[in-house]
C-alpha cells in the first residue's frame, strides 16, 4: 500500500515515520510541488495544491491531517470525487475545551480586567458576576462542541448550543436553524463559535447578529476567521457592545502586522493553536480508517461536500 503525503509547511518525515510504524505494509510517498505525483493508494495531505489535487482521482480516498475542511472544498469542481475523510476529535476536542473553558473562566472572574486594573497600578475589588446570569452558547454541535458545552455545563454555566439539525443534549438548550438564531444569541452572554466555515457561516458574526447578544457580551472565535465580519465586531466593541472578544483564528492568518485587532486591548489573540492536530492520534485514526476501507466497511467523518462540511 502507498500513501503519498502532503503538508503545505513541508514536514512530513515525522508522519512518514508514524504511518510506516503503525502500517507496515505501507510505502509512504512525500510529494512536493512540481515533482509528478506516483500512484498510490490513498492520500493524508494539508491545504493541498491545485496541482496536487488535479492528480489524487485515483486515490480510494484523500484523508486530511485536520478537522476543518473549507481549505480544500474552496477548490469546488476541481476536486476528485474520492472520498474525503477528515479527522474527528483525534485529541482536539480535549484542548478545545481547556482553550474556551479557559476564556469563559477569564471573563467570568474579570480577570481581563484584573489584568488592565494591575498594569495601571489599580487595587480594586470589582463586583462579581452572577453565574446563572452567564449563559455560555455555542455555535456547533459537533465533535467539538459537544464536549466544550458538557465541561461548561459541568463548572454550571448555563449553557446552550445551536446547530443546523436539531439535537437533544442533557442540561443544553437546543436550539437549530436559522429562524432559532435571533433567539439563541439574544439569551447568550458568552459565544463560542465552533462551526464549519461554509458559505452559509461566512460572515455569520455580522453587525446584525451580532448586535443580538446583550450589552456586555464576549465572543470567543475558535472556529474561522472568515465567520465574524470583521469592521462590525470593531465597532461593536468600541461601542461597548462587546465587552471582551478571545480570537484563535482570523480571516487572513498570520493576522498581518497592520491589523487594527492587534492593538485593541479587549481582544485577545492566540495564532491558531486552541486545538493542534496531534500527530500520533490523528496517524492511529487514520490507520484505523484505512483499515475500515480496506475491508469495505464504512467510516465516519465522511465529508458532505453538499452540506459543506
Ligand atoms: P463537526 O462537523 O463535528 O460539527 C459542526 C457543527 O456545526 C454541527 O453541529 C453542525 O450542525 C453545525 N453547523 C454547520 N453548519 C451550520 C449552519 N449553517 N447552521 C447551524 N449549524 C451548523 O465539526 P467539529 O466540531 O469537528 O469542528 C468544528 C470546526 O472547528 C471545524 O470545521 C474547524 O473549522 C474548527 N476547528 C478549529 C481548530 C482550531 O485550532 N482553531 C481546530 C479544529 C477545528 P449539524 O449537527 O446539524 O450537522
Ligand atoms: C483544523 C484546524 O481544522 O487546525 O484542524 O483548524
């Protein structure tokens, strides 16, 4: 069996190394730009090339090394109708949730501003807020919300989740579709996004919507940048709309130097790190799967290219 892997910062020896660990019977095939691509028989690759993609219809199916797929559905028709299969939690969910319990606790005990008040010499005690007025909603039901909203649940937040099909989730308000989202943002004091970035949640986080959440609110975004627009979240918090904004990813990533996000000090900013992919988990998912394909079994994580995610 050959795997050709492919990752767009060009480290691939340590997956080479894994995958001919866990998979001796496999042959793995480093591709680089500009070099033809060799048959094989499946592909794990990472925001992918045109050219590398024109030449993967022969594979049984194209795995990816992370959870998110708008980096390679943005290539459309120019796609090979193979399977694709994207990681599903593989050790993300867990650092997922201590990145937004993290954020949630900060703003809860106003550590943001205990972090301002210090570095202008202030001693003040500020008044609490009440837990069972700090609803916590999170959009994204999926590998990754679900887990996030149980520990946010469990530290007893309020908690609600939006998705696009409706759920049944124990001690969540559930919400689902877009008719329920004036509702659900009206309700929440805190919004974790935790959706696939698609054309129906590009620019989700406009002015309008995000006018929708009370005076005071925070926005954690651990999801894609493109989702929030991102001249309305300014002005919203220069307003003091919103309180506190903890931003993981960004509409054009490194977030360039001129960026106005970097000097305003109510948003908090981290380079794309709330969940890595764990190589030695996602190298044993993947083998996994491949083992399910190889004996003709179905496997999850399956993307809808329909659906976008
Ligand atoms: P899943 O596919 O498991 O879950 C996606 C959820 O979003 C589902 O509940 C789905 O609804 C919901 N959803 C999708 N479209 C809509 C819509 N139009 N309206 C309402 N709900 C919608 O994804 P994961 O939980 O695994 O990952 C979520 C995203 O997190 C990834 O796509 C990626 O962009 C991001 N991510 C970020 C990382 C980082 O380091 N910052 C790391 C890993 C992932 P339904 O259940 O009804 O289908
Ligand atoms: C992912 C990511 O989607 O790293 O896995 O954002």
């Amino acid at each position: 069996m050959r795997i050709l892997l492919y990752r767009n910062d060009g480290i691939v020896e340590p997956w080479a190394r894994d995958f001919e660990a866990a998979l001796p019977e496999a042959e793995t095939v480093p591709w680089r730009e500009g070099q033809p691509v060799e048959r094989c028989d499946y592909a794990v690759i990472w925001a992918p090339t045109p050219a590398l993609l024109e030449q993967l219809a022969q594979v049984k199916a194209i795995f990816l090394m992370g959870a998110g797929v708008d980096a390679l559905l943005k290539f459309g028709d120019a796609l090979p109708e193979v399977p694709i299969v994207r990681l599903g939690d593989a050790g993300m969910a867990e650092q997922m949730v201590e990145y937004v319990v993290h954020a949630v606790l900060r703003y809860f005990r106003r550590f943001d501003e205990y972090e301002r008040q210090a570095r202008d010499g202030i001693w003040e005690a500020l008044t609490p807020h009440v837990k069972s007025e700090f609803t916590v909603g999170v959009l994204g039901l999926g590998k990754l919300g679900v887990p996030v909203l149980r520990a946010l649940r469990q530290l007893g937040f309020p908690v609600r989740g939006w998705s696009r099909t409706p759920k049944d989730l124990p001690g969540v308000e559930c919400y689902a579709g877009m008719e329920t989202l004036d509702a659900f943002l009206s309700g929440t004091r805190v919004l974790v996004s935790l959706l696939p970035l698609t054309p129906e949640t590009n620019n989700l986080l406009d002015r309008a919507h995000l006018s929708r959440l009370p005076a005071g609110a925070y926005l954690i975004n651990v999801a894609r940048g493109a989702q929030v627009a991102e001249p309305d979240l300014l002005a919203l918090i220069r307003a003091g709309h919103i309180a506190g904004v903890t931003l993981d990813v960004f509409r054009n990533e490194p977030l360039p130097a001129p960026h106005p996000f970097w000097n305003e000090p109510r948003i908090t900013i981290t380079p794309h790190v709330s969940a890595l992919t764990l190589r030695e988990d996602a190298v044993r998912q993947i083998v996994h799967k491949i083992g399910l394909l190889e004996r003709g079994e179905t496997v999850a994580d399956v993307v809808d290219r329909t659906r976008g995610y």
